[in-house]
C-alpha cells in the first residue's frame, strides 16, 4: 500500500521487498511456565549481546529447552558466564537435533550436560522456578532442580500480519514466492525467514539478491545474474 510523507502526500512504490523474519518465541503451554526465572532465548541472547554482563541473568542451574543451534548458543553462554551447571532439555534424540553437529560438539567441550528424549511437562516452583518436571522416553517422570529455565523451543510465524497484508501463504504459514521471490501480489517480493520458516543468515541473503534480480527485470525488462545465481 502506498505510505505517506509528512506533508500527508502519498509516495507510490513501484516494488516492495519484504524481509520481516519470525515473531515471537514459541511457547511450551505448560503449567508453571510464567514463573519468575523463565525466559526465551531470544531475550536472552539479546542481553548478552549488549556486553553489560553483570545486567545479564544467570541462574545457578540453568535448564535450556530445545536443540537448534539457538538452543545451543544459549546453553553454552549461561556455561561461560557462570551458571554452575547447564543442561540442555531435548525430547528426541541427539541425531534428531536440528543443531550443527559441531555446536553440539563444542557444547560437550564446555561441560553442558544433555538430556536426550525428555520432554517438559511442568515448570515447578512457587512463583519462582525451582525445577522442571519431566517425562522420559520410557515414560517414567524425572525432576530436574533448576532456579532459570530458557525456552528455545523455535519462533511464531507472524501469519496474522502476512495475512493483512492479502499474501498467499503455503500450509506452513510460510510466504509462497516464485523463483525470483515474488510473491501473490506482483508488486511484493519477500525472503528470509518468512519465507523459509527459518533458516541462516547466508539463506537470507541469497533470497535478497534473487529478489533485486526479480525486481530489476519487473522494472527494466532485462535479465541480469550474480555469482551463486
């Protein structure tokens, strides 16, 4: 849609490139999961980026659910910046991670303890965390002391705001491009994650160079290629 200036005049856009990512941490629906100790990885991961380590929570025993190399990240920094155990919750097994195999090999290096086929059932504690209940593959029922969980667990799709946006999407909630990324609305190219549904900054970028391939032969009505293309 067209936006507007200061002065209330509309600008018109001949071509849109869409890059808006994923939303929000996905959540476990458990019971005790809005506890004081538990927090996304994202927010985690985003105070430590600001370098004020001593602004950065750190629980004694840290419980990290999930297994992606988000998960892997989190983990491992609650390690190095003082957590005197970390663990690493996973319900299917070390092949099943979706993590690079060599996080997971740096993460052994740095003492992470792993739980493989457990998944969470409870967050424990009285307003403040105390443990995380679990169930096992066999289906027996464990309880981990913790004092901070972390949830890693992958983020929301942002459907809702595609769905304005009048975009078809694929039965993942995931923006249906063509191959020079552009999408239902033939002035509106998108990539990233929401196209992808989430993958590494190198994808994103490959997806931005095919759309600004896309969006030059849309405007100029010649084909140009890049290295990689």
């Amino acid at each position: 849609k067209p936006s507007a200036t200061a002065d209330g005049s509309d600008i018109s856009h001949d071509a849109i490139f869409l890059a808006v990512g994923l939303g929000k941490t996905n959540q476990l629906n458990i019971l005790g999961e809005d506890k004081d100790g538990v927090m996304d990885a994202l927010h985690f991961i985003e105070t430590i980026k600001t370098r004020d380590w001593n602004d950065v929570p750190i629980g004694k025993t840290v419980a990290v659910i999930g297994a992606g190399n988000t998960a892997i990240d989190a983990v491992t920094q609650a390690k190095r910046l003082g957590a005197e155990k970390a663990i690493l919750v996973y319900r299917r097994t070390e092949k099943d991670a979706p993590a690079y195999d060599y996080e997971i090999e740096l993460a052994k290096s740095d003492a992470i303890e792993f739980l493989w086929q457990t998944t969470p059932i409870e967050i424990l504690g009285n307003g403040k965390v105390t443990g995380l209940k679990c169930k096992k593959a066999d289906g027996s029922e464990i309880e981990i002391a913790c004092d901070m969980v972390i949830l890693a667990i992958g983020q929301q799709k942002q459907v809702e705001f595609l769905q304005q946006l009048g975009l078809d999407l694929d039965e993942k909630g995931r923006v249906a491009v063509n191959e020079n990324m552009q999408t239902s609305n033939p002035k509106i190219y998108a990539g990233g994650d929401c196209v992808n549904g989430g993958r590494e900054a190198v994808d994103a970028a490959q997806m931005g160079k095919k759309a600004a391939i896309g969006i030059h032969e849309s405007l100029f009505g010649e084909k140009v290629s890049f290295a990689g293309s």
